[in-house]
C-alpha cells in the first residue's frame, strides 16, 4: 500500500472519530482515486452516503463493492451486501445476472429464477438478446418442468437462429406437453424442433416414439428412414425397428432387433411385438425362429424367467398357432418346469386332435402319460385318439390308464360299461394293482370312512386271495379297518368281538369325495413347486378356491414368535388383511379350544376382531411338526357370513396344511442341502458327502408320509478303464456336459449327486420303481447323443441301476438307506458283469 493511501486512511479515520463525515467522505475517495476498487474505502463510502441520507450514491458505491466481490469470488461477502443494500433497488442486468448466478450456486433455485428473468428482460430492452438468451437458458435448467420457460427460451434462440439450441428447448417443451396429457400439442412442438434440425436424430427419435405412441407407425418411419443408415445408438434402432414392425416390414424389423442386445427389457418387448406380428400373418416358422434366436440371448443372461413369462402371453395371444405351441412346450421341457410344460402339453394335444394330427397327437399324449398318469382327463383324451391311433400304442397306453384308473378324479363307469368298452384280452390288464387299492383304503381309513375302506379290502381279498400272509402292510390295513377276509387266520376272539360290536355309521358323502380328490390334486401341485413361499402361496390359494372362503390365511413357525413365512388368499373385491389384525387372530385362536376333531373354531360373538376383519366365522388348525413335536404353523378359514364348520371341512383343512408344512419344510431342507453340498458351480452336481444326508432325509419323508422313494445311479461303462485313458480333466469335462443335459430331465425335486469320477446317481422323490426305470432310460438315451471331448469322439455307452426304498415296519430309516443303497450298487456290479448297456431294476426276492 502506497504512503499517500496510508495517510488518507488515517485521515478518514480521524474524521470519523469527530464525527467529520464529509471530510472522511473526501479521504476514502482520494483512496479510491489511488486505488479504484478499494474494498474498505467501497464499504465506508456506501455506509457514509447511507448516513448522510443520499442513498443514490450510497447504492453506487454498494454496487462497486459487490462486483469487487464477485470478481474476487468472495460469494458470501457479495451476497450479504446484495441482500443488505441493493435488492429492491433497480440494478444494471449485469449485475443481476450476477447476483442470480451466486444465488444459484447458494442453491437457491427460486430466487434465482426470479433474478435471472428481471435481467433477461433488461437485457432485451438493452438490445443484448445473447445476454439474454443466457438468462432464459439457466432460467430453463432450474425450472425444468415449466414448458412456459422452455418455450420462451427456445423461440428466443430461434429469433436468433440458434436453432440446435431451440430445438433442445422445444424438445423438452413437447415432452412436458405430452406429460400433462396434451399429446397434439406435443407433437406439434416436437415436430417444430424436427424442422429446425431435420438432421439431428435426437429430434426426430423423440417424434417418431411420439407418432408411435399416437399408432402412426408410416410417419414414424419417414421421419427415421433417412437417418438409419450405420446407426448404432441402440433407443433409435428399438424405435425404428418397433416402425417397421407396426408397418408390416417385417424382416428389415428383424434385420434390425437381432443387432440389440436381448438382456434389455425394451429390445425384449420389440423382439416379441413382432414375434407377435409374424404369428399374425401366419408366418409360424418365422416367429419361432426368432423366438429361439432370443431365447439363446437372454438364457445366457439368466433371464430364463423373463423369457417363460413373455412367452405365456404370445401363447395366450395366439392359442391355435402348433409351432408356438411346440416351442412353448419344448421351452420348458428345458427348463425343466413340469407343470407349464404339462400345461403346454395340454394345448399341443388339443391342436393336435383339432388339425387331425393323430400321430402326433398320439405322442403328445404318451408325455402327458409320463408326466402325470393320474390326470381326471386322461380317458377323454385317449377316447379321442382311439378311433384312428396306432393299435400297439393304443394297448400300451390303455394299460397304463388302466393300472391307474382308481386313482382318477372323475367317477368311472359301471363296471358293465368298463368290461364292454374293452376287449376281453384287455380286462385282466385293466385291473386296479394292489398298491392302488392299498393306497386308497389307507386314505379311506384316514378320514374315517369305514365302508369304503371295507369295500376296497374286499376287492384286494378277491382279486389277491391270501396276499395278506406275506403283506405286513395289509395285514395292518386289515387290524385298522377291523375287518378279515373269510377263512383267515384272524384270532376268534377279535372275530367274535368284532361281530357284538354294531358296524360304524356311513359318513361318507359327496362333499368328502370331492375333498379326498381335491386332496390329492393339490398335494402333486405342491410337490412339483420349486420354493417355499410359492408351496405357501399356492396351498392357501387352493384351500380358499375350493372351501369359496372369504379369507384364507397361513403362517409358517414358531407359536410367540413373528412368522417365517405367511400367505392370504381373498376372495374377489376383499381387501389384504390388517397385519396388526392378524396378530390378534391368531393371538385369539392360540386360546381357543379345540373341538372333538381338533379344529379351533372361533366366532365374531366371541371375538370381536373377526368383524374388522369382515368375518363372521372362522376355523383353524395347528400345524405340527412331526420331528420336533411341536406346532410349526396354522392354517385359518373364514366367511364373512355365519356358518357351521363340518367334519369334513376340518379334514380338509387339516390334511392340505400338513402338506403344505411338509412341502415348506422338505422345500427348505433340499435347498439348505444344495446351498451346502454343491461340488461344483460348472455342473450343480451335489458333492458325494452329501449323498448318505439326502438319502436319510428322503427315506424318512417317504416313511412318515407313505410315499415312494427311488434311486438311479447312472454309470459310464468302462468308467476307470476311460479315466486311466483320457486323464481326471478330461473325463470331468465330460461329466459336466452330462450333468447339463441330465439337469433338462429331472424335475426341481430330484436330487443329483457325483457319486464317482464316472457315475451320477439320482435320489427321486415320490417315484417307484416304474418311473425309475423311465427316467434311467431318458438319460441313458440323452447322454448317447453326447459325444466325449477327446479325440474321435464317439459318444460311450452307459448302464443304469434301479432300486426302490421298501419301507418295512421293523427298518429305521438308516436300515432303509443302507439297504437301498446296497441294491442299487449291485445292480451297478451286475450291469458290469453283463456287459454293459442294460438297465438294472433291483427288486427284493418275492417283489
């Protein structure tokens, strides 16, 4: 600082200490001459002026002072003087500016807009239209969402013949018009700023997604034609090739779509839009063509369940296409889904019988046979193909419904009608076997209806006479039902006690067969789902269908503890329960006590919170965990009108929720196993110290539940000999390509797991010793055609070991496992000894 400055700051300072406010007036503007844009002398000068009551000059020097600031970026210092001395006073538009930029930057968006419009009108009455063009344009970025402002900005740059930068402006105003519902005036716009830049492919994308939108696919087209050529960005070939799609040029749309990635969502609903399209113009083969293409994308994106769903709904749109059907059914063949893949079956049958397919038909319904024989629609189906099938398959399939005739839902015929419908040489084999009259007086037994129970262990004495005398299990059957074929060895003491006793009362009725079908069906519904919560969700909404309840409601754990799991079915217009509500249910039904047959009825005179929940009634039952003893869940019903619960209703719901419990709970203990035991990521095949595990776990659900269990193992014949040829990596890259295929045969139930180097074995749930030995056939004959990585590569031969689990009453399931596993391994040893290339069923001397 200069000597001269030094003295007059001291002597402004001593003026001010007399209070001389003119002569320190005279001292800061002798150091503003020295140094113009002196802050303190700024400063003092507009607080001197301010108090000598000339506030003009006060506001000049203020002015100063706050671009000295703004130039020297002290934001804060120019701000605080802004707000204190100038605001409200007119200013320079310069200034102005200025002052919103630092209120901008202070994220103050209103106030700046307000600054920013007062400048850009000063501005253009100055003549200075880029300034003002600048204010409009921040003006446009801190309102975005004011079509107003975006208009004003662009038709301002367009004054000026700005015109990329109007179009950016109408663009944004065409897009907020469309928003607010105004479709005409946002195509207007958007089209206006076309015009303004017909070069630029922004503009024109966003019109042309507009003309789509309004169905106008021709223009669409147009507008995108001259800009297609070697375009890469992929939101403009999506719109383009949804154009040509809509305007029936089909294949230059697919030209177009097949240069997308398919892991996207919008090139996934363009690919089927004009999937959709081919279907429509009858061109089948084409659309499925393009189906497959996509498919392989989005399956090595693992979006496989993305693919199935859109999927569903093109085959829901075009029902009668055979292709698609085809292609559907064979896409969840692979994917291993059986009840969409029955499903499909299903309508692949039905056009098949409706075009006159009969061989294919035929086909068709051998694999619905395999996948699930004891399907209610099975005889009408085979009614249809009867007249003009081929006669081997006709006998084979008619023995097969034969031997699962009783387990059908729908009422058979009379037995004259039976007996005429087939030929004599054919009624021997239409006979029920004795495992299906067993299994159907088990349930019979099970919910107390003792006549037909009865009924059912005449027809097994007269059609297996003596069976009983090597058959523990009937012999127990006979106990239960109380009841001994004549000339048995049964004590005379039960005979005569049995005969004082008067016979139990008939409570058979139509409602109790429809539940015991319905039972039935739910229960392989269940078994073929994949997780935990689709087994909940799925039971309650069964449950709630067939009962027509208003509210239908599940949790799985712990009493006094939150659910793990819970699921609500409703009827129609029925709004999701309060879950606050629930807990006071349930709360309520943990006190209720139980009547004669172990259901929790509760009614709203009783418990008010049953009226908040639109209900008048409600049942419930406990559902118990037979391991630890202890309830594990509850299933509840209710109407929202009074009614009395029936015996059979109890029953109902007792027996679907312990199936929905085993489901949850085997679903859970599977996946733990899997999570735990998995050798390896490249083949999902569980590690063989696993395999002991699962098979305890299995044969302890077949044992407590009654069902069948089996075991495949599947070897390479010559196993070690093609080890010691071709190396361990070699030989495992082998096994990882049969583990991909045998994967696309098994159902999410079954278990796979290395059992050697060379040997695969399969643990299969709720399968005898018949499906066994199909499903070992299906892998034999799918890995034939796979051929060995090394050098020739001729695909090898494989045999395969059967056995099924036998379920004695004096084996634990430990017994069970080891003897199972001991067949299985010397059904493999016998296949060895043979040669090679068989199928070995282990069965049990006298089975």
């Amino acid at each position: 600082m200069s000597v001269d400055v030094s003295k007059h700051l001291e002597r402004a300072a001593r003026s001010l200490e007399r209070n001389r406010l003119e002569d320190a007036v005279e001292a800061y503007e002798a150091v503003l001459s020295e140094i113009p844009g002196h802050s303190e002398a700024l400063q003092a000068l507009g607080d001197l002026y301010t108090r000598l009551s000339q506030p003009d000059r006060a506001v000049k020097y203020y002015g100063m002072l706050f671009d000295r600031f703004f130039e020297m970026h002290e934001e804060n210092k120019a701000l605080a003087i802004y707000t204190r001395a100038l605001k409200g006073i007119q200013q320079p538009p310069e200034r102005m500016a200025r002052y919103a930029l630092l209120l901008q930057k202070q994220n103050r968006p209103d106030e700046a807009v307000e600054q920013y419009s007062f400048a850009s009108e000063l501005f253009l009455a100055h003549g200075n239209r880029d300034a003002a063009l600048d204010c409009l344009e921040r003006v446009a970025q801190l309102d975005p969402d004011n079509s107003g402002r975006q208009l004003a900005f662009a038709e301002l740059a367009e004054q000026m013949g700005k015109n990329a930068i109007a179009a950016r402006g109408l663009l944004r105003a065409g897009q907020l018009a469309e928003a607010s519902g105004d479709a005409e005036a946002a195509l207007k716009i958007m089209m206006r700023a076309h015009e303004l830049v017909p070069k630029e492919r922004g503009p024109a994308l966003l019109c042309a997604q507009a003309l789509l939108r309004r169905k106008d696919a021709a223009a669409a087209m147009q507008l995108l034609e001259p800009l297609a050529r070697g375009e890469q960005d992929q939101a403009f070939l999506r719109t383009f090739g949804e154009a040509l799609t809509f305007t029936g040029a089909l294949e230059r749309a697919r030209d177009i779509l097949e240069r997308l990635p398919a892991d996207q969502s919008e090139t996934a609903n363009r690919i089927f839009e004009l999937a959709d399209r081919y279907l429509a113009a009858h061109q089948d083969g084409e659309a499925v063509a393009l189906l497959k293409k996509v498919q392989e994308k989005m399956g090595a994106a693992h979006r496989e369940n993305d693919f199935a769903s859109r999927l569903d709904a093109l085959a829901d749109s075009h029902g009668g296409s055979i292709p698609l059907a085809e292609f559907w059914a064979a896409t969840y063949a692979q994917l291993n889904r059986e009840t969409k893949y029955f499903d499909a079956l299903v309508r692949l049958f039905d056009l098949y019988i409706a075009a006159g397919d009969i061989q294919n038909a035929s086909k068709t319904f051998g694999m619905l046979v395999d996948i699930d024989p004891y399907d209610a629609r099975n005889q009408k189906r085979f009614s249809l193909i009867e007249a003009r099938g081929d006669p081997a398959f006709l006998s084979h399939i008619r023995s097969r419904l034969g031997q699962t005739a009783t387990h059908g839902a729908e009422t058979p015929p009379p037995p004259a009608a039976q007996g005429a419908s087939l030929p004599a040489s054919e009624q021997r084999s239409a006979q029920p076997t004795l495992e299906d009259l067993m299994v159907q007086a088990e349930i019979f037994l099970q919910y107390s209806l003792q006549p037909k129970a009865v009924e059912r262990l005449q027809k097994i004495a007269e059609l297996f006479p003596g069976e009983e005398k090597q058959n523990q299990r009937l012999r127990n059957l006979y106990q239960l039902a109380n009841w001994w074929p004549e000339g048995s060895a049964e004590p005379q003491a039960l005979s005569a006690e049995r005969a004082a006793s008067p016979a139990p009362p008939a409570t058979d009725s139509a409602d109790t067969m429809r539940d015991l079908a319905k039972i039935s069906e739910i229960s392989r519904a269940l078994f073929r789902l994949p997780s935990a919560r689709a087994i909940l969700s799925a039971g309650i909404n069964e449950i709630g269908t067939h009962l027509r309840v208003t509210r239908c409601i599940a949790v799985i754990g712990p009493t006094g503890k939150p659910p793990e799991l819970a699921s609500e079915f409703c009827a129609p217009n029925v709004e999701p329960a309060n879950g606050a509500l629930l807990v006071k249910l349930f709360s309520q039904l943990d006190r209720a006590a139980p009547d004669a047959l172990g259901g929790l009825p509760l009614h709203a005179a009783a418990a008010p919170v049953l009226r908040e929940l639109g209900l008048e009634t409600v049942l419930g039952v406990a559902l118990m965990d037979r391991e630890r003893q202890s309830q594990a869940g509850m299933v509840v019903a209710g109407y929202a009108s009074a009614h009395a619960w029936r015996a059979h209703e109890t029953y109902f719901l007792q027996a679907v929720g312990d199936q929905i419990l085993l489901g949850v709970n085997h679903t859970r203990r599977r996946t733990q196993t899997r999570t735990v035991g998995v050798a390896d990521e490249k083949t999902g095949l569980l590690a063989r110290s696993s395999y002991q595990e699962c098979l305890l776990s299995e044969a302890h659900r077949a044992k407590s539940n009654g069902i069948a269990l089996a075991l495949t193992l599947v070897q390479i014949d010559g196993g070690p000999e093609v080890l010691r040829q071709q190396g361990e990596i070699q030989l495992e890259r082998y096994v990882e390509q049969l583990a991909r295929a045998f994967h696309a045969l098994i159902r999410q139930t079954d278990l796979a797991i290395k059992y050697t180097a060379w040997t695969i074995a399969f643990i299969l749930p709720d399968t005898g010793l018949a499906g066994a030995q199909i499903l070992a056939d299906k892998l034999r004959k799918a890995a034939a055609h796979i051929a060995p990585p090394w050098d020739g590569g001729v695909p090898l031969s494989f045999s395969a070991s059967v056995a099924e689990a036998v379920a004695r009453p004096d084996y634990d399931s430990e017994d069970i496992v080891t003897e199972l596993i001991n067949r299985a391994e010397a059904g493999l040893e016998e296949a060895q000894g043979r040669g090679g290339n068989v199928v070995i069923a282990s069965r049990l001397r006298g089975k």
